[in-house]
C-alpha cells in the first residue's frame, strides 16, 4: 500500500497592512493618555521643579474644582445633556457661603449646608426647565446660568463680600470665614491638600455610581436612546432629573472649595470654571477610545489642563497665552481621538 504525504501547510504571513488596523485601534484607545503623558515628560524634563512633590498636589488642587464640577457635567451628558450652569453654581456657593459666614455670623458647617442646598435647588430648577417643561438641555442650563448670575448679584447688592465689610445697611459685617471651613481647601491631611482629597473621593463614588450601580447603567441607556429606554418602562424624566440635581450638588461642593481658596464672597467667582468643567468632561470621552462620557476621562481630562497651566507657568510664560495653548492642545487631543474614531466606525 503506498501512502502518499501531503506537504505541511504553509503559515500566512501577515501583511504589513493588517497591522494598520491595530494601531489605529490602539492610537484611538491610549492616545489621549499619550498626549498627557507626553506632556507631563516634556514639562518634567525640562523644568526640574515641576517634578516637586509640592508642585504636583498644587497642580491638583489647583483643577480639582474644575475636576469636580466636570463631574457633574459627565453625569449630565451621560442622559444626552449637558449642564452649562455648574460655574453659576459655584459662584453661587462662593456667595451664599459668604453672606452665611460673615453677613449672618454662621458656622462653618450651616454655610456647607446652604451651599449643598443652593446647590440642590439649582438642579431643580434645571430639572423642572427640561423635564417639566420640555426645553432643550443647554438652552435652559443657560438661562439658568444667567438667573443665578443675577441673584448672586442681587443677595449682595453687586459688591464682594469680606471680613469687616460695611454692609448696605451702614453696619459693619460681624462675622468671618471660619478656620474650620478655609481647611476644605487650605488644610491638609497625611500631606495632601483636604480638596484634592475630595476630589478623588467623589471621583470614586461618582465612578462606582455610574460604571458600577443600575443607576448608572440606566442613565447611559436613556443618553444612547430616550425612546428605546421609555419603552423598556424606564422613567426617563425622572433619571434626567437625578442627573441635574447631582450636578448641581456637585457644582456647589466645587463652589465651597472655591469659597475656602479665595476666602472672601467674590461677585466673579465661578466664572472661569465653566468652560474648563466643559473642556475636561468633553475630553473625557475620548479615553481609552470609548466615546461616550466617563468619570475616569473626566478626571484625566483636568490632569492633563493642571499640567498645561502648570507648566506653562513654571515656563514663564504670560499669562494671556496660556488659554490659547490650553485651548489648542484640547482642540488637538479631541480631533486626534474624535477622527481616529469616526474612521474605525466608518
């Protein structure tokens, strides 16, 4: 009997195209996390301070309001809005702390407690515009924004509020911020600033609430498809309302940071935050290529604004460039990530 025997199969050779796909996968997943990496070696090389112990928590304290009032915008895009009234809220916090403290002579802990209740209100208020009354999510964030603007204004008669103060009554302010409540943000426990702290806290619970709970879970699927999730019995008004009450919960925590930073009840706090919040939630998205809101691209996403600002400073540069530069880097990170993504879903 002769047996025949067939020649070995031959193994394929990959073509150099197949790796294409793979690295623009990986480019879409880890290249945001490249830039801020990239950026962070560069500042650290060449500016031996920035490598400072001290100069990084400064940095994270220095974003950590931003950081957290990102936050409660992720969890307002994650239901497909988007809250542009959390820097009002702040600002807001920042007053009501004031006028709590020195105009009304309170404890630190009553004005945390008005703040978070401001704060709270302010989502209602936001809630009731879209849920209830059916205005589109940045319309009546905006409008909102511009309302706390002149209530703020409104409670302290247009003028800052600080220690000694002679008030619209002719009377002199008999109260103070208290050194419990300037240690949310001045203090420090096991040598890392009380409102970096804070910031990974509520990174975390916020993490674990919309990554890891039901709740969570529903509030992506109502931003994917409002309809499919009425449908499935979800009350999608009532979920959208959660997710403005906790930004503005949010929004006000960022504001009592801020309270404790500037100590005093600035009229223009809050201003600036607003665009940065945006800025970090936005860029957020495009970690680890998953394109839609995420608390972890949120938190990474003020990181990498900290060691921009930071940097630049160290640097020397003015500091009329430094949003310019911000600014570009974002609007780099976001088309390098949002381009790469459209072409692997293409």
């Amino acid at each position: 009997m002769t047996t025949t025997q067939s020649a070995p199969a031959k193994t394929a050779t990959p073509s150099p195209l197949a790796a294409g796909p793979r690295i623009q996968s990986a480019v879409i997943k880890y290249g945001f996390i490249f830039v801020t990496v990239t950026l962070f070696a560069y500042f650290a090389i060449s500016e031996p301070s920035f490598r400072d112990s001290a100069t990084l928590l400064d940095t994270l304290r220095y974003v950590s309001v931003a950081a957290i009032l990102g936050l409660g915008v992720t969890l307002t895009m994650a239901v497909g809005g988007m809250d542009m009234s959390v820097g009002a809220v702040a600002g807001l916090g920042v007053t009501v702390a004031a006028k709590t403290m020195v105009s009304y002579n309170q404890v630190g802990a009553v004005a945390i407690l008005a703040v978070i209740a401001a704060g709270a209100l302010a989502g209602l208020l936001n809630a009731l515009l879209i849920v209830v009354l059916k205005i589109p999510d940045m319309l009546a964030t905006l409008g909102t924004m511009f309302v706390i603007q002149g209530t703020k204004l409104i409670l302290v008669d247009g003028q800052s509020i600080t220690p000694g103060m002679t008030q619209s009554d002719g009377t002199t302010a008999p109260g103070r911020f208290t050194e419990g409540f300037l240690r949310i943000d001045r203090g420090t426990l096991l040598g890392i600033p009380v409102s970096v702290l804070i910031f990974g806290g509520l990174t975390v619970i916020a993490w674990v609430f919309l990554a890891r709970t039901r709740w969570g879970r529903v509030l992506y699927a109502i931003g994917a498809n409002p309809e499919a999730a009425r449908l499935a019995g979800i009350r999608v008004g009532a979920y959208r309302a959660l997710a403005y009450v906790l930004s503005g919960v949010l929004a006000s925590i960022g504001g009592l940071i801020l309270a404790a930073r500037i100590g005093q009840g600035d009229v223009s706090a809050g201003t600036s935050q607003l665009l940065e919040a945006v800025a970090v939630a936005l860029v957020g998205t495009s970690v680890l290529g998953r394109g839609r809101p995420n608390v972890w691209g949120t938190a990474l996403g003020a990181v990498l604004i900290g060691i921009i600002t930071t940097g630049l400073t160290i640097k020397g540069l003015p500091y009329y460039t430094q949003d310019v530069v911000e600014g570009a880097v974002l609007i780099l990170a976001l088309v390098f990530s949002f381009t790469l993504s459209k072409r692997r879903t293409a």
